[in-house]
C-alpha cells in the first residue's frame, strides 16, 4: 500500500477526533512539544509526522495503527444517508451537515482559502434566508425518504432549528472564503419549475403555495443578479465567480482549498447528504473536472454585461410559468 493512502487515513482519523482545525493544532503542540507552525506543516504534509510522533498521537487519541495499515486499507469516504420508515425519526444527517461546517470554518479563516463548486440545485449557502425554497428543497428529500404513504404535503412541512441554523452558518462562513467559483448547470431553475409542477399535479403543494415560491423565486433571482453585478456578496476582498455552464451538471460537488488547514472535496447526491472525502488524488481528479466544465461555461460575473442580463431575463420567464 502506498504510504501516502496510509498517512491520509491517519489525518482523517485526527480530524474525526477533533473536527476544528484551531483545536486540533493546540491539541498536537501540547503532546508533541513542536512549534505551531511545525504541526502546521506536518498536517498540511510538507512534513511528515516521525514514527514517534504517531505512536505518540494514536496513544493520545486511541486510534488504532492496526486497522489503518490493513490490507484492505483506503481513504474514508464517509457517506452519511440514512433513510426512515418513521417520519417522526426523520432528519437530515446532521453529522455530515456539521462536519462540512465545520471544515468551511476552517477554510474561511485563511486568508488565500478558495472553493469551486459545480451546482445541478439552487447553491446550497445562496438560499439561506429563502423559507420557502429551503422549505422545499427539504420537502423534496422528505418525500424520496420516507415512505410514499407517509409523505407530509409541502405546506405541513416544518424546517428544524437546528437544520436552518447549520446552513445559516454555512453561508456565513462561505463568504467569508478569500475566492468563489460556482458553475450553475444551465437548467437549474427549470427543472425547479418542473419539479415544484409535478407536486402541484399530485396534490402535494396547494396553488397557494406555488405563488409563495414563485414570487419568493424572483426575489432569489435578483439577489443572484446582484452578487453576479458585484462579483461579491458583502465584501468586495471575497470574490465571487459565477459561471453558467453550456452543459448539463450531474452531481454537486465542492472542492475546497486551504494553505492552513485540509484541503477536501464535498459530493451532494441527496440534497442534504453527502460524502466528504479529503483524498488528495480525488482532490485533483475533481479540480482538473472543473476546469474542463468552466471551458464550456460562460462567466456572468462583473463581466459578461449582455450574457448575464439575458441569463436572467430567461430565468425570469422561466419562474412566470409557475
């Protein structure tokens, strides 16, 4: 096995025992006796931690050296998805929800952190503040959760405290990134449209609510129009880069870049569940994908005057057909 795999598995059990990159690091130079910046480094492996100093840390946070120098032996890619016949134990999986968080913290604390990110669903950190398309979003995942006869309608669904809190703070921390890049799939609002349609036709969100959303939509899109005018949400040091891409977008996926903390991808194929994966040869695999997708796609921010007005001036019919 290349030691690489194994070195990684090492880092990712460290990071599962301390999530917060600040605490891990205080953590590590109070049991190693190094320099802040020499864990810094060893974490960000310039260098690599000694044998004495893994022996050291898997006694401290009991990790076991058995089970990450198995045969078998590979990157953790956690997936946390875990589907209920039980409305009533139903919510998203917060674990991995936090754990995200907590990592785009991390991220945003440096002052050269950027994130790409490919979305195929309105962007995630964009719709907090939005009730009723985040209410609808989670509605979405309910109804392919729990069973078919089960299914609440639209407007009986109830938005946890704890779930809107998480992405709140998630788009605090995403503006806080030094640079943005967000490539939208072309169809986006469409097949919002469409979906929010379909439910209506199976009496599953009442016509009055269909007008919530669509005019709660309008207000979305020109709050997207201003942060692609701007280039920035609230700070004009944090850029923001929109990109419409020319092709479809299968799967929502992040790739976050840090020079002070872990570098990792994020992979949304449930909405709100996820897979993050912190494996450097993923890491690259995934980026090179996204500067193949921004070839096909057309940048609306601060540039792009006419492609970005008539991107919108679309999106905008589109929404009116509700």
């Amino acid at each position: 096995m290349k030691y690489e795999i194994l070195y990684h598995d090492f880092l990712i059990q460290l990071r599962k025992r301390i999530r917060q990159n600040s605490k891990l690091v205080v953590r590590l130079v109070d049991i190693l006796s190094l320099e802040r910046m020499s864990v810094y480094r060893r974490l960000r492996q310039e260098v690599p931690f000694t044998f004495e100093e893994i022996a050291t840390i898997a006694k401290e946070f009991n990790i076991s050296l058995d089970s990450i120098l198995r045969v078998d032996a590979r990157p953790t890619f956690p997936l946390h998805f875990q589907p209920q016949d039980d409305e009533n134990l139903i919510e998203v999986d917060y674990l991995i929800l936090e754990e995200y968080l907590q990592s785009i913290k991390d991220v945003a604390s440096d002052s050269d952190s950027e994130i790409s990110s490919t979305v195929n669903l309105l962007p995630q950190p964009f719709y907090a503040g939005f009730k009723y398309i985040f209410q609808f979003y989670y509605f979405k995942w309910l109804y392919y959760t729990i069973l078919t006869i089960k299914t609440k309608s639209y407007h009986e669904i109830i938005l946890p405290d704890r779930l809107i809190q998480i992405v709140d703070d998630i788009f605090v921390s995403f503006i806080n990134i030094k640079t943005n890049y967000i490539i939208l799939d072309n169809r986006i609002f469409q097949n919002f449209v469409n979906d929010v349609v379909y439910f209506n036709n199976i009496r599953l969100i009442r016509d009055e609510d269909i007008l919530l959303i669509k005019n709660e939509l309008f207000r979305f899109l020109d709050y997207m129009e201003t942060i692609a005018v701007n280039g920035y949400i609230d700070t004009p040091s944090n850029k923001v880069l929109i990109y419409i891409s020319e092709t479809s977008i299968d799967t929502s996926y992040s790739c976050v870049y840090s020079k002070s903390s872990f570098n990792f991808i994020s992979i949304w194929p449930f909405i709100f569940s996820g897979i993050l994966s912190y494996d450097e040869d993923m890491l690259n695999m995934m980026k090179r994908r996204i500067c193949s997708i921004i070839k096909t796609s057309n940048l609306i921010s601060v540039t792009g005057e006419k492609q970005r007005t008539d991107y919108f001036e679309t999106q905008r019919k589109i929404v009116e057909q509700l």
